[in-house]
C-alpha cells in the first residue's frame, strides 16, 4: 500500500500499511522552494552568461510531532528510503478529497542522511524538515492562505 500524507491545519494523517496516525498538534505553513542545476559566468566583456540545465520546484514543511508519532515518523521515511524516495500521496489540506493526493517523492531527509529533528518548542516533541516534490516534476499550485 503507498502512504498517503495528509497535511491540513490541525489533524494531518499518515497511513503506513493500513493504519492511521492523526497528528495531535497544529500544524505549521508549509513553503516553497526551488532546486535551480545550472551555471553563471561573465566573460572579460563583463557580460553575463547563465544556463539552466534542471529546476526542481520543491515544498517544505516541518510537521510537529509527539514522540508516538516520530516512530510513525521514521516508519514513513524508511519506506520511502526502501522504495526509491516514494512514490507517496501528499494531500496537502484534510478537507479536500483523498482523490486529490499528489503523487510526490521525498527529497529530504535523503538516504543515508541521519534523521535527527530538532526539537520543537512544545515539550516531548519534533519539528523535522521534510522536503517533497510531485512525481509529475509540476509547480506546486497550492497555498496556505
């Protein structure tokens, strides 16, 4: 079964082979990035030169979780690490239809990288940076307000 994640404003869910995992705690904005493969130079002229040869359009967020919850956590990030960075279903607002997930990949944290989140600034939890993009190599179209 492919994980769904379900990011919304105050119960977003993870489901790993058939359970479920409502985050207990408000969730922050998620934002977003963009992954730029290119070059610069300027010749003697003073002309500049750019190239793009890649751009990654990216969305990070950082879900506060309990300490229940970053077992689950982990569970979801080594399976994506075991199954080529996903693919996944993000859907990125708990009132919107599951029909509406979107097939994504995670970029970070990275396999081989080492999951350590910060702690976050309620007592016994974390706030790990994740960072996502769709499979369809798409802008994300979405907003938080």
């Amino acid at each position: 079964m492919i994980p769904l994640i379900v990011y919304g404003d105050y119960d977003p869910v993870t489901q790993l082979g058939g359970t479920e995992l409502n985050f207990s705690l408000i969730q922050s904005p998620w934002g977003h990035r963009s992954l730029t493969i290119g070059g610069f130079e300027k010749s003697s002229a003073g002309v500049p030169e750019t190239w793009t040869q890649y751009r990654e359009k990216q969305l990070i967020f950082q879900p506060k979780i309990t300490e229940a919850e970053r077992v689950l956590m982990e569970t979801w990030i080594d399976w994506c690490h075991d199954n080529g960075a996903g693919p996944f279903l993000f859907l990125h607002d708990q009132s919107l239809a599951r029909a509406a997930a979107v097939p994504s990949y995670l970029e970070e944290p990275m396999q081989g990288a080492t999951f350590d989140p910060p702690r976050g600034s309620y007592y016994g939890t974390w706030e790990p940076v994740i960072v996502i993009r769709r499979v369809d190599g798409a802008p994300w179209d979405i907003s938080y307000f």
